[in-house]
C-alpha cells in the first residue's frame, strides 16, 4: 500500500501562554511511501517523528494537508478504519490475558460483517505468533515472557489482522544492545515475508539504516532527505544530516576555497573544482583519511585504540570544529603512536563541503 503524505502539518497551541505562536511539530511535509517498502523515519528527539507516525495512523488530525493509502484519501478516516498496525515503545500489553488472547483481541473487536468465528480468530493467531516466532508461548501471559517476547507479541498483535500499513513507533527502545539487533532483524524478515508497507520510527540512525529500505530525515518538523540508506550517508543535502549520519560522527572543519583548491588553515588539502573561493565548512567521515607521511593534513595525535578490525585514531587541528577528530583506518597499517604526530590524506569521496551561511552541500565537479 503506498502511503502518500500531501502538505501535512500539525501544529500544537504553545504551553506558554506569553507566546502566542503555535508550536509547529510538522511544518508542510511532503512524501512518498512506495508500497511494500520499510521506511525509517529518522531524526533527534522532538523532531516530529512520532507526530507524523500518530499524522498517518489517524490518532493525530492534520491541521493543514491529505494523507493517502493508495489513491483513497484517509484523512478524515478514523484510526480504526484505516487498516493499520501499531507497535508503541511501550508494549501495552494485556497482562490478565494470555499471549494467544493479547494477539486475538483486534479480532474480537470486529462487527458485521468482519465478524469471524473462535476458531478463525485462533488460526490467525497462531499464523501471526509464527511469523514472530513465538507460537510455543500462546498460553504465558506477558508477566512470563521477556522484554523480546513480549515485543513480538506486539508485533504479532499488530500484524494480525494484515493492516495495510505497519507503524512501529520506537518499538526496540527497551531492549537490551543484544535483543535489539536480534529483533531489528527479525522486523526486516517479518516486513519481507509480508510485504506490507513499513514506517519505522526511531533516533538510532544505524538502526534506521541497518533495516529500512529508504531512510527520510527530518529536523525540527521540516523533511530535510529521503533516499537509500548509503547514498543519504554518500550524499547528504545539508551539514544537519552529514553530521547526524554516522558513527564515530562526521569530522567538521573551519575551512576555506583558494583558487579551486582547499585549505585548512594554511594547508593545501586538495583540489575541489567547481567551489567558489570563500570560507566554507568542511566534513570528513571518519573512514576518508588515509595515513600518508607525506599527507598534506598535519594532525597532533592523542590516542590510538584498536578494536580488532579496525583502529582508531584520536587527534587534533586547529581547523577541526570539536576538540578531537577521530579517524578510523585498518588494523593492519602500523602507526607510530610515539612520535607524537600523524599526517593524513583525504579520499575525496568522503569530503563534503558546505555552504557557511546555509549550510547546505556544495557540489564538486567529478565527485
């Protein structure tokens, strides 16, 4: 089901009675949900993400815009009606009920002509608790389960009755770093078996981009990117979403265009055709240096820490907008950790260049 967000905005009346503007936690959003597709919908705390989730499952009415499911528009559609699943952070399960009765439920509440039998409502149950492969669990109440049962019974409860679209609302938030990978994973196998269309909801931008199809940043209310997880990181429109794209984050630097070429301070880093002299900011992923004793990045080094596979390298330039820059390079290249000193190489491909007024990403020719 494709899901299409139209001029979508929310605003809220302002706690503080001395500022009479509204708050504005969705400010003219608009976007795509192809169908069958897992949307991460990713941005800081108190960016709007919940409120455009709450926006397209209807328990939220837009002050301005449309929502679609198709060609149907669901704006004025009640929640129940407008076939979707939820998944909260909080489980909110039944703890009187079994997990077979917490995953039955929806389907208890149908009348008419979706009425179905005991018997129905137990076969697709038992469907949805394989599918989260907790079907062996149907007689524990939530009370006996583990935060990943019962977050699957969740899950299970909110596939049941195959909504047409499934909203998951920060549901790994209360999961150990073990349980979340584990059950962000099974959400993937769950959404490809399925194939129904996905908007997950989460802060965790590796979490995002491990699972989701495209990824839709936003900021403050406002869409800031959409795209394929890699060429958002790749690609970033702006400095907001190159520097919350990342782990380690994206290193940033005071930096200045001189005759088609790029400085920090008064070294020459390298050439960035098609900039217009000026001052800029610079951002270099922490995987776009090169250790280089002839690199024309000088850099005075503070720590190196290996971490198996990788190394990383802790130090300081005068340029750098933080107080370190960590670096990231194999395990294999040696580093003289005594000299005090390392020098660097930048890969072009993992420079991005902003404009210092609007902040928004310069493009190079060639890259």
């Amino acid at each position: 089901m494709k899901v299409v967000l139209q001029n979508l905005t929310k605003r809220f009346p302002n706690r503080n009675k001395k500022i009479r503007e509204d708050v504005i936690a969705v400010n003219n959003f608009n976007f795509e949900i192809p169908d069958g597709k897992l949307i991460g919908l990713l941005g800081p705390s108190g960016c709007g993400k919940s409120t455009t989730l709450n926006l397209i499952s209807g328990l939220e009415k837009p002050s301005e815009g449309k929502v679609f499911f198709g060609d149907d528009d669901v704006t004025d559609v009640t929640p129940e009606n407008r076939g979707v699943g939820l998944v909260f952070q909080n489980y909110a399960l039944y703890p009187h009920l079994t997990v077979k009765q917490n995953i039955m439920f929806p389907l208890e509440n149908l009348k008419g002509k979706d009425k179905l039998s005991k018997e129905v409502m137990e076969q697709k149950a038992l469907e949805a608790a394989k599918l989260v492969q907790i079907d062996q669990l149907m007689d524990r109440r939530p009370g006996e389960l583990s935060g990943g049962q019962q977050q699957r019974v969740a899950i299970a409860r909110a596939l049941v009755k195959m909504p047409r679209v499934l909203l998951l609302d920060e549901p790994l938030s209360n999961l150990d770093a073990r349980l979340r990978l584990q059950t962000r994973e099974e959400i993937k196998r769950i959404q490809l078996e399925t194939g129904i269309t996905t908007v997950f909801v989460t802060h965790d931008q590796e979490e995002a981009m491990s699972i989701s199809d495209l990824i839709v940043v936003m900021k403050d209310g406002i869409f800031q990117q959409m795209g394929k997880p890699q060429d958002v990181y790749d690609h970033p429109v702006n400095m907001f979403v190159a520097k919350f794209l990342g782990t380690p984050a994206i290193n940033m630097f005071e930096a200045c265009v001189k005759d088609g070429f790029l400085y920090f301070g008064e070294e020459k880093i390298l050439p960035v055709p098609g900039i217009k002299d000026g001052e800029v900011y610079a951002g270099i992923r922490p995987e776009g240096f090169v250790l280089d004793e002839n690199g024309p990045l000088s850099c005075d080094l503070k720590a190196v820490e290996v971490m198996g596979r990788d190394t990383s390298i802790v130090c300081r330039n005068p340029s750098c907008m933080t107080e370190n820059i960590r670096v990231i390079v194999n395990s294999d290249r040696a580093l003289n950790s005594l000299s005090g000193k390392v020098r660097f190489s930048v890969k072009p491909a993992k420079l991005h260049i902003f404009d210092k007024t609007t902040e928004v990403t310069l493009e190079r020719e060639g890259v």
